[in-house]
C-alpha cells in the first residue's frame, strides 16, 4: 500500500487545526478561569459573583482564541498561499505566492572609470549588492532609458526583488550615481547621475556579451 505524501503545513490546513482546536482550547480556558474567578468571589464575598463568572469565561475565551489563531496563521505561512489562490500580491513584494529562496546574491566587483564632475577620470574598483546578471540587466536597461520607476525593475519579468532593487538603489544613491530627481521633493522619484549613467555605459562596454557585436 502506498503512502500518502503530504506537503509540509498540511495538516494545519484543516478545520480541526484551524478552528476547532483552538475553539476547545479557548472554552477549556474560559471555563476553568470562570470557576476560580467565580470561587475567589464568593470566597472574598465580592459583589455580583456571577459577573466574575461571566467575565473569568469571556476574557480568557476571546484572548486565547486569538492568540491561537494568530500562531495558526504564523505556522501556515497563509499569505503565500492567500496570493497564489487570488493571483495578486498582496503584500507588494514582487513576487505571487511563497518566495523563492535563492542563495545570497554575490556581490559583483566591477571596474569603470569614476568620473567627477570636475571631469577628473580615475579607475576605481566598486562591490555592488546584486548578481552579474542583474547588475548587467540594470545597465542595459539605463541605457535603453528605461526610467527608475520600481515597476521597471521588480517582480517576476524583472531582474529584482523590492528588497533587492532598493539595496542596490540606495547604493547608487551612496555612491552619487543616483540622486533625487527634484531636490525639493520625494514625490518626483530618483535619476540617474551624470557620472551615473557613463558608469552603467562603461558596464555594458565590459561586461555585455553582445559588447563585441556592437562596437
């Protein structure tokens, strides 16, 4: 006879994980918590010893039925599975369903010259936090004049995660490749620099494997 074989969390996907666990743990709760509410009233001969009743039930039923539901919702990893049913990111990480799990992406270490706006040229080498690939598929797209729009550069068509494309972004910003594009305000997004785009340039020259083919 063969063996079922379930996926990891599956058996929490299921009314009796779900609800009725967590039902019978909160009444078990309330109702032992109402008895000793209930006798240290009449112990201390408070006033009204059916509210402590009633309330010793109530209290501890509602605050274990959440926090049980919360920890079901924490074990079951619902939200990938809430966007793979209804096909939209709700949480607006680029990415539908469970995140892939990659391997840490290596830090490409290029050469280019670094040029000032004085117009001085040295060559400099720089570590940026993303793969060859995307690094090389950020140039190239710099220099097709796709804008910094993080809807040019996220989700699952596009070379980036959110995380990742503002980890890379804020290191352009540190290295003064990419600047505001309205100084006075944050509404307007981000640019490339000057200094900036010949960089990305001198990254497609040395690093494109369609460099050859079009020089």
């Amino acid at each position: 006879m063969s063996e079922q074989i379930k996926g990891p969390n599956s058996e929490l996907h299921t009314i009796l994980a779900a609800a009725l666990i967590p039902l019978i743990q909160s009444l078990l709760t309330g109702f032992v918590v109402s008895i000793v509410s209930f006798a240290i009233a009449l112990t201390f001969g408070k006033e009204n010893p059916w509210s402590w009743l009633l309330w010793g039930f109530l209290l501890p039923v509602v605050g274990v039925w959440v926090f049980s539901i919360r920890r079901w919702f924490k074990l079951t990893d619902w939200l990938p599975y809430a966007e793979k049913v209804t096909n939209i990111d709700i949480n607006r990480d680029g990415q539908i369903g469970k995140a892939i799990e990659r391997p840490e992406p290596k830090k490409m270490t290029i050469t280019v010259r670094d040029i000032r706006d004085q117009g001085s040229l040295s060559v400099m080498k720089y570590e940026l936090p993303a793969s060859d690939e995307q690094v090389l598929a950020f140039a190239e797209g710099i220099a097709q004049g796709i804008s910094l729009a993080e809807a040019n550069w996220i989700g699952p068509s596009n070379p980036f995660t959110r995380d990742e494309y503002r980890a890379f972004r804020g290191e352009l910003i540190r290295r003064r490749w990419v600047e505001l594009a309205n100084h006075k305000s944050t509404n307007h997004g981000f640019q490339m620099t000057r200094a900036g785009q010949a960089v990305m340039r001198e990254i497609v020259k040395t690093y494109s494997p369609t460099a050859d083919a079009n020089a």
